[in-house]
C-alpha cells in the first residue's frame, strides 16, 4: 500500500482519510 502522494494503486487510501 503506497501514499496517496506515491499514486497508490488502491483508492482505499482517500476513504480511509490517510491523505
């Protein structure tokens, strides 16, 4: 699972509120 920042390849990260 990479940053939001890093293009994550799981859109996971924005409805996790880890951006």
């Amino acid at each position: 699972m990479q940053c939001p920042k890093c293009h994550a390849p799981m859109h996971t990260y924005n409805r996790n509120g880890v951006q």
